[in-house]
C-alpha cells in the first residue's frame, strides 16, 4: 500500500504522522512517501522516516495519481492554502485522486469545520494514525477475501 503524506511550511505535521506510523510497526510492503510543498517541509518527513521524499507541485500531481492514502492537514485541498505554498493544481490532484483522504482540520487556512470538535495537535495526528492504520488493515483482509 503506498501512503502520500502531504505537508508544507515546516513539515512537523507530516513528520509526526510519518513518526507515529512508524511506531505503530508500519513497514514493508507499505511505502511511505512525503512530499513537501518546500525543501524543509521534505527534510523534515524524510528524517521521520519516510521511505521516498521529493518537493513541490509536479511529485504531488504525479504521486497523488497512484497512492492508496494521501494524508496532511486540510489545506492540501485549498488552493493557495498554507501561505501559497499549495497550487491549484495540487489541491485539485488531492481532490482528484482515488486514494482515501485522511485531513487533520485546521483554522490556519482561514477554514473553520462545522462539526470537528476542537482537538490538540498530538490528539490529532493520534486519530490521523489510527485512521491510516484502519484503511491498512482492511485493505488486508479485502486482499485475504480475494485470495481465497
């Protein structure tokens, strides 16, 4: 299963993610692959231990186009969302792809959710993990009811 996790400004968002993953036991054949909006956001989720990294528009065009998640704050899906660093066409790619979404909601794209009550960060990137880790887990037995 191949993870895209989405993340901008200084990564930590992502880089948390990518590490509660990583301490939940999530390995091979799962790839994780980050991509930042910006060198740093990259750095960041790479040294979290991200499988794969890469930078800017063009890898989230093309990543989102075959990941099985795409994961990162709300704002992936908002154009010039996170300070401008999300083109139209990214949030359009996120928007677009097959994959299941996972978006921790944040007021820092000026977008309030109806609904979502207020979390801590740690609280959310709590849910996000053991939201990845749900879809992991029933992809598997999707895969297991085909198999036999």
């Amino acid at each position: 299963m191949k993870l895209l996790i989405i993340d901008g400004q200084s990564g930590r968002l992502g880089a948390q993610i990518i590490e509660g993953l990583r301490k939940a036991g999530l390995s091979q054949p799962h790839t994780i692959i980050a991509v930042g909006t910006n060198a740093l956001a990259t750095s960041a989720m790479i040294n979290a231990g991200a499988d794969q990294g890469a930078t800017g528009e063009n890898p989230v065009v093309v990543q989102s186009r075959t990941a099985d998640v795409i994961a990162g704050p709300i704002g992936i899906t908002l154009a010039d969302a996170m300070l401008g660093e999300v083109t139209p066409l990214m949030a359009a790619s996120v928007g677009r792809s097959a994959a299941q979404r996972v978006l921790l909601p944040s007021d820092r794209c000026a977008t309030f959710v109806a609904g979502v009550p207020p979390m801590t960060r740690k609280q959310l990137i709590d849910a996000a993990v053991e939201r990845i880790l749900q879809i992991i887990s029933a992809e598997k037995g999707r895969a297991l009811s085909f198999n036999n």
